[in-house]
C-alpha cells in the first residue's frame, strides 16, 4: 500500500510507520526509500527496524574489541553488516558512512574520525528506532 492511499484497517505498527513520516521521528532514515525496498510492506519495514537496533545496539562495543586485537577481518564483518542493514532500512548516510568504514577496513586503516562520524550516525539512528519502538508497543 502507498502512503498515499488512506487504509482505516491499518494495524499498529502500520499506523505508527506512517505517524513517523509525518513526525520525522527517524532520524537519519529515509523512510521512502526503506518502504521502497519492502514494496510499501510496512509490517516487513517496522520488523526491519527492529532488527536493526537488535543487531546493531552494541556495533560500538564489537567494533571497539576488534579493532583493540587489530582484527581486521572481523572489522570488516562488523562494518559490512552495519552498512548492509542500513541500507535496508533507509538510512543512508550511515550506508554511505558504513561503506567508507568497509573500505577502511579492507585495506587495514584505522581512521578514528571516521569511526566516531559512524558511530555518532549510528547513535542518531538507534535513538529514533528507539522511539518508534515505544510507539508501537503502547
């Protein structure tokens, strides 16, 4: 269903998906183009959202351990899983961020603006998740 069309059926998690594009609750996230992705699924889209903040809430953490055993190959892992899901769900920037960090990475840099610009990304669009998150669980 395209946001356009008006739907009084809309499930929770529907109504709070289109409440947020109109509040701009998410932060860094470019809720067209993740609706996009999902065919305008938004149950699939706010379940993506979801996993995203499970599976990257502690990105910080697992990049920080890796980079202290000079793991570069785990820091690839960790910084291509965070742009692969950003991507997934909209959030470009932090794709585009996470892309750079990728490459950073593959060729065994460590470049520590940039990871705290990822991170500070990072944060931003875990905090609107966040509050997505609480709207949909009243």
């Amino acid at each position: 269903m395209h946001p356009s069309q008006t739907n009084n059926t809309l499930s929770t998690e529907n109504k709070a998906v289109f409440s947020i594009q109109e509040n701009s609750i998410l932060i860094g996230i470019n809720i067209q183009a993740g609706l996009d992705l999902t065919e305008y699924n938004t149950s699939l889209y706010s379940k993506l959202l979801l996993l995203f903040l499970q599976s990257q809430e502690d990105f910080s953490m697992q990049f920080d351990n890796a980079k202290k055993e000079s793991d570069f190959s785990q820091l690839h892992h960790i910084s291509y899983s965070l742009k692969s899901s950003s991507g997934a769900i909209g959030a470009l920037n932090l794709k585009k961020f996470s892309q750079d960090l990728e490459d950073m990475c593959l060729n065994k840099i460590i470049d520590d603006d940039l990871i705290f610009t990822v991170n500070n990304e990072l944060r931003r669009v875990l905090e609107g998740i966040k509050k997505y998150q609480s709207i949909i669980e009243r």
